[in-house]
C-alpha cells in the first residue's frame, strides 16, 4: 500500500514508518474480509489535515512560531475523537497513524466517533505554566472552526492533561460565547469532567489482562506483571492490578527502570514518584534496571505503556513473556509483531487493550452533552460492560477465524466502518 504520508528522510531496510505500518495492518484486515478496493482506498487516508502556525510570547519577552497539528482520519460513524499530544517527536506521520487506529478502536469499542490526534511538537518541560497555557488557547483558537462537540472532540495525551483540556474548553467557550464542556473530555470534575476519567486507560488494560487469563482458568492473583512506563497508563494499571492481588515486579519511566522479584510495594512508590518530581528514580523498594531490561524480564505479563516502537526486531526474539499487553498506542513495530507471533506470545492489541480512556471519555461526552452525572460506580460499570464484551467478540474472532488477537480486531473494527462506509455511499 502506498501512502501519500511517507517519510521524506530514506529510512533503513528495516523501519516501517509509523503510518505506512497502521496501513499495513488494514490491508491485512481488508485482504481478510475481502473489502471492496473502491472502500479501502478511502480508509487508508486521512479525510483532513490542520497545521497551523502558533506564534507565542515566552516568558522572556521572545516570540517564538510553532506547528500546530489536527489529523481527522474518519467520520463515518459520528465525530472525529482523538487525544492532543505535547512531545518533542511529534510528526505529522505520527498523529495520522494515530488518527486512523483510533479510528479502529472506537469502531471495535461500538462507539459512534470516528479517529482523529492532535499534537505540537514541543517538550512541555522547557515551557513555564504561562507559556503552555499561552501556547494552549492560540492552538485552540487557530483550530476553532475544526473543532466542537459534534465535530472533533480533543482529549489528553502524552504530554498534556486536565489542566490543557480546561484551558481548550475555556478558549472555545469564549469564542463560541457560551460554555460547551462538550467540546473536550478529560477535564477537571468543576467543569464537566467524569468521575473514573483518570485510571480509566489503565483500568482497561487490567480488564484486558483479567479476561485473558479467565480464558485459561485462571485470576490476577499472584500473577507477574511488568509494565514499561509509570505514568498515566503504566500507574493506573499497575495500581488497579497490584489491588487486584497481582505481582508487579517491574516498572519503568524515563530515567530508567525498577525490579524486585518479590513484588514492588506500588502504594508506596505512588507515593514516592508523587513527592520526586514524578519520577521512580531513587525509589529504595527495588533494584535499578534499564529500560531495556525490563522489556526482556521474565515474567508472565509484560505492558508496554510508554511510547511507539519500543518492541523491535532487535529485543523481539528475547522478550519471555506470555502475554505483551499494549497500554500504549502502537509499541510493537511491525517485523517484531511477526516475530512474537511466530513465538507463541500472544499480543493484545492496542485497539482494545488501551481502548479505556476513549471508552470514558465517550462516556463524559455523554454526560455533558445531557448535563446528567454519574457517579463513579456507574462510569467504571459502564466501562467495563463495553471493554468485556469488545473482548470476548474479538477473542471468538480470533479463535473462530484463526488468526491473531491483533488481526480479529482490525477486522471487526475495520469490518465496522467500512460497512457504514458502504452502506452511506459516495457523496457526490
């Protein structure tokens, strides 16, 4: 399949760029379900692409430009859905390969949006409070015609949180000149955000990693447990596990990873990273490792939860656990995808392992737009309900069809959106 999003720099013989490897996935589906050609040559591009230009005043007086960008992979279904990302490796061929996987996995989750990722490529470390909030609303007010609550609904990413999603609704809402607590979710609780919002990527990847091993008889208790990442994902699933009665033996962040055989003490190292910096560095509950070292410990369920192409043909054939469960957005390159199916590992896929997050903020979207509620139990039972039963259909898929966990579900996913494609027809 060839892309008109393909890397302009010559990439080696064995890198797949991020986007032209998410079409590699659909192909695969559509060669599965025999998908008209007429079709997939509109899934396999995005419908609408933003840059945009944000001039700021930094602190010090200097005006800086950056780039801002929206991709808008697919709408057939209901409104474009997608997180906004602040990281330094932001690049247009990153946020439509996102857009498009979102696509997938809203589709699976029988949730009535269409993909969509946002991002500027900046580290917000380097950038006072007031720079990112300045930064914030002139990246809102340049997107304000392609956002809105039944057009394209942004969310937190990688490098973003709450704290941006109140700035961007608050930008909207006074250019529009009323409140719209729609036109974002992952916002505070004061301004129409939902109880269950902040663990909920991570409680969807401690349900996927639950229904797993129920289909082999077995519960969480005493299960070993690795996750690569300790922050708003890699956290939430290794606290809802460890209670759960798992055995997290490793965790990882930026300065590298921790391991202890017996179990690390997860409501203690919460504590520490909150009172470090929100960093695991110099936590005394565990040995220091290496990121890469902890990709290839043994152990039963390994959880990539940090960022893309973490899993590679170089560390694949050393990885020893029996389930890799992607909390991240796309952490096993293509070839290593191939390799760890060859090895009998079974991948979960990040379609519906991390499919969570969007889950509730589907969910606060819903309640925002009725200006009705719910409580906590309501937002996780309702969560829950949708991430057990994506589960078991992909799971039946993929024992019916005999393909892989990854495969089932690009098919019904994929299968879902080109239906409707097919059946709205072509305008004109």
């Amino acid at each position: 399949m060839v892309s008109s999003l393909q890397a302009t720099a010559a990439p080696t013989p064995a890198y797949i760029c991020p986007f032209d490897r998410t079409c590699s996935y659909l192909q695969q589906a559509a060669d599965e379900l025999q998908i008209d050609q007429n079709v997939l040559v509109i899934l396999e591009q995005p419908r609408k692409v933003v840059t945009v230009s944000i001039p700021v005043k930094l602190d010090n007086g200097q005006v800086t430009v950056l780039a801002g960008h929206r991709v808008q992979h697919c709408d057939v279904l209901g409104p474009y859905k997608g997180g906004t990302r602040y990281h330094p490796a932001v690049t247009l061929q990153e946020l439509s390969a996102l857009a498009m996987l979102m696509t997938w996995k809203c589709a699976l989750l029988g949730i009535p949006y269409g993909g969509a990722k946002g991002g500027i490529a900046i580290d917000p470390k380097y950038y006072s409070v007031g720079e990112l909030e300045r930064i914030t609303r002139r990246y809102v007010s340049e997107l304000i015609k392609d956002i809105g609550p039944e057009l394209d609904i942004p969310a937190p990413d990688i490098g973003t949180s709450s704290r941006e999603m109140a700035w961007m609704m608050d930008t909207y809402s006074m250019n529009m000149g009323r409140a719209i607590p729609g036109v974002v979710t992952g916002k505070p609780l004061s301004i129409g955000g939902s109880k269950g919002r902040d663990l909920a990527t991570g409680r969807g990847v401690m349900i996927t990693v639950r229904e797993a091993l129920l289909e082999q008889n077995r519960s969480l208790k005493g299960v070993e447990i690795v996750i690569q990442g300790f922050g708003k994902v890699g956290a939430a699933a290794a606290q809802l596990l460890h209670e759960a009665g798992a055995k997290i033996l490793a965790v990882s962040d930026v300065s590298g990873g921790i391991f202890n055989e017996q179990g690390l003490d997860i409501p203690a190292l919460q504590q520490y990273v909150v009172e470090n910096n929100y960093s695991i560095a110099g936590f005394s509950g565990g040995e220091m490792i290496s990121n890469a070292e902890l990709l290839t410990l043994p152990c039963e369920v390994l959880i990539p939860a940090a960022l893309e192409d973490q899993i590679t043909e170089e560390n694949a054939d050393k990885i020893q656990a029996k389930f890799v469960v992607e909390g991240a957005n796309a952490p096993i390159t293509l070839i290593a995808d191939q390799m760890l199916e060859t090895k009998g590992v079974m991948v979960l896929p990040d379609i519906l392992a991390n499919a969570g997050g969007v889950v509730v903020s589907y969910l606060e979207w819903v309640q925002g737009q009725s200006y009705v509620f719910w409580d906590e139990k309501r937002v996780n039972r309702e969560m829950e309900k949708l991430m057990v039963h994506a589960y078991h259909r992909v799971s039946e898929r993929s024992q019916k069809r005999g393909v892989s966990m990854r495969l089932a579900a690009y098919t019904l996913g994929v299968g879902r959106v080109a239906q409707a494609l097919s059946d709205r027809g072509l305008y004109p």
